[in-house]
C-alpha cells in the first residue's frame, strides 16, 4: 500500500506564491507517474499536473489554466514530488491531490481514474 501525504497548502493572497509537497512511503517510488489534482466546492476532481518517472525523461504535462505558473518537479531519493505554484488567483483555490499510477508501461495521463493512490489533500486558498 502507498501512502501519500500532502502538505504545504495555506491562505494567500492573489500573486503570491505556495509550494506543495507529497511525500511517500513506497520504496520504488521513482517508478511511479505522479500527478496533482485538485477539487473546488462543487466541481469535479481537476487534472492539474503530472510528472513521468526517470525512464520516461521526467516529462510533464500540464493543464493549461496552470501552464506559465505551476511548475511540478519530483526528488526520487525522498520520495516527494513538489508542485511550485506562482501568480496565484483566486480560481485556484481548491483542496490539492497528489496521486500516483502504478502502471509502469503507462505514459503521463490525466485522468483521475488511472492512478491508484491519493493523499488526503491540502486546502489552498486564494483571496483577492
């Protein structure tokens, strides 16, 4: 069982910056495609960012409300995958997932169905 645990979400205000962090327990966790989600009151769980594991060249993909302001990065010798977001706006207020998909033949993917473990989120939250 993979356990992910999230940290690093707060209250800003718009333009300011946050870093969010997953940690995890598993020991092959560079084997593993990483993504963040998140979910706002009332909408649906949202693909935010993704990052392939080293066999795939760390690719990345992102969504494009958070292209130019989110960058997603990993550190596979502790185990976290970070997500540095900047220029926030109160649209990004959400609770924020990381997820992992075990599938090693799996290319980056963003839908929230192929990947297999989630941490228990982290409220960001953006004034105006």
């Amino acid at each position: 069982q993979v356990q992910l645990v999230e940290s690093g979400g707060g209250l800003v205000q718009a333009g300011e910056s946050l870093r969010l962090s997953c940690a995890s327990s598993v020991r092959s966790f560079s084997i593993y495609n990483m993504g963040w989600f998140r979910q706002a009151p009332g909408k649906e769980r949202e693909f935010v960012a993704a990052i392939g594991r080293s066999a795939f060249g760390l690719a990345t993909r992102y969504a494009d409300s958070v292209k130019g302001r989110f960058t997603i990065s990993r550190h596979n010798t502790k185990n976290t995958v970070y997500l540095q977001m900047n220029s926030l706006k109160p649209e990004d207020t959400a609770i924020y997932y990381c997820a992992a998909d075990a599938l090693i033949s799996r290319i980056l993917d963003q839908r929230p169905g192929v990947y297999d473990y989630w941490g228990q989120g982290t409220q960001v939250t953006v004034s105006s």
